[in-house]
C-alpha cells in the first residue's frame, strides 16, 4: 500500500476537490508517492504524527511552510539508515518494509517542497494525501 501527496482546489460549484488544470500531467511531478511506512515517518516529521490520511487537503502556505521547517531543523542530521524489515499478521500476511538510504525522509520532504512551490504557481491552493 502508498500514499500519495497531491495539489488540490476547491471546485466551489461541484463542492469538491479537483487537482489544478497545470498539474494533471502524466509524469510524477505532482504525484509524490510512497509506502505508508516511509510516508508515515515523512507525515511525522512535518508535524502529523498517526495521520494516514488527509480528511481535508491542508492549505498549501501551511504546507510549505512544514516542510520547510522540516527541512531547517534537520540541516547536518540526515535520517537513518534502515535495514530491510517485516512483520507477520495476525491473519497469516506477511508485512515487507523495503530498505530506506540515509537521508530518505530530507529527499522525500525536498520533493514535496519543491512540487508544493510548483503547484502553488500552478493554481493549486492546499495538499492532500490519500
């Protein structure tokens, strides 16, 4: 399972969320995905600890400013390293944690910056993430 961050506004006429016109291309710019495991740590370190899910997007100046506060407060002291790990369910499936380079979490939260900045020029007025 991943979760994805994504640019969102408001449709106000249809009362829902839609990505931006500028930011439903086909590449990855504005779809930065990753396993629960790894977003989880990054959702922790910009200040949403045990939220999975985003029930509202969060308004895209409060977004950026977290990462970048993020970013700021881990200068010189990169994540670890992680080995890979598992875990075995209780209803017989196994849980695989791929491998995690030191650093992960300050090139994850790099990323959804820099997607952050380009949605906002690009319309988008929150982030979300499913």
């Amino acid at each position: 399972m991943s979760i994805s961050f994504m640019p969102y506004v408001l449709n106000a006429a249809k009362k829902m969320w839609c990505i931006p016109a500028g930011c439903d291309t086909d590449d990855d710019r504005f779809d930065i995905n990753m396993c629960n495991a790894n977003a989880l740590d990054v959702l922790e370190a910009l200040g949403f600890p045990n939220m999975s899910v985003s029930d509202v997007p969060i308004p895209i100046e409060d977004f950026l400013d977290r990462t970048t506060r993020a970013l700021r407060g881990s200068i010189d002291r990169p994540s670890p390293a992680m080995e890979v790990r598992s875990s075995q369910t209780g209803y017989g499936m196994a849980i695989i944690i791929g491998r995690r380079a030191e650093g992960y979490i300050q090139k994850r939260l790099h990323q959804l910056a820099v997607m952050t900045r380009e949605s906002r020029s690009n319309g988008a007025t929150h982030i979300g993430w499913f």
